[in-house]
C-alpha cells in the first residue's frame, strides 16, 4: 500500500514539477519584466523559488516514480 502512494506522489510531484519549469520557460507565460518591476532588489529570489518548485520537484518525482514502480 505503501509504494502505491509513493508513487502516485511521485506522479504527482513529476507532473507540477514540469509544469512549472515549462510555465517559467515559455516568455509569454511568465513576464520577467514584470516581475523584476514588481519584485526590486528581491528579483533573485524567484530563481530560488523556481528551482526548489520547478526542477527540484520533478528530480525527486521521477525519483519516486522509479524507485516505487
């Protein structure tokens, strides 16, 4: 029972992890002009935010998606 859930986080975390990374990638999805406006001096925050939510998640999904299948 145990591995079914790990692997459907697994899915799960793959699955919003790529979202976010493709969301951050496409230039008309996400307007970094806009951001560096909103943001300021604390512009390069978003990067930290990006990589712990975007390429981070989808490591440790495919992580548990091979592991548990």
């Amino acid at each position: 029972m145990n591995t079914v859930i790990f692997f459907l986080a697994g899915l799960f975390f793959s699955f919003f992890g790529g979202a976010i990374t493709i969301v951050f990638w496409i230039p008309r999805l996400v307007n970094k002009q806009k951001l560096k406006d909103l943001l300021g001096p604390k512009y390069p925050l978003i990067h930290v935010v990006y990589i712990a939510n975007g390429p981070l998640l989808l490591f440790f999904g495919l992580f548990l998606v091979f592991r548990f299948h």
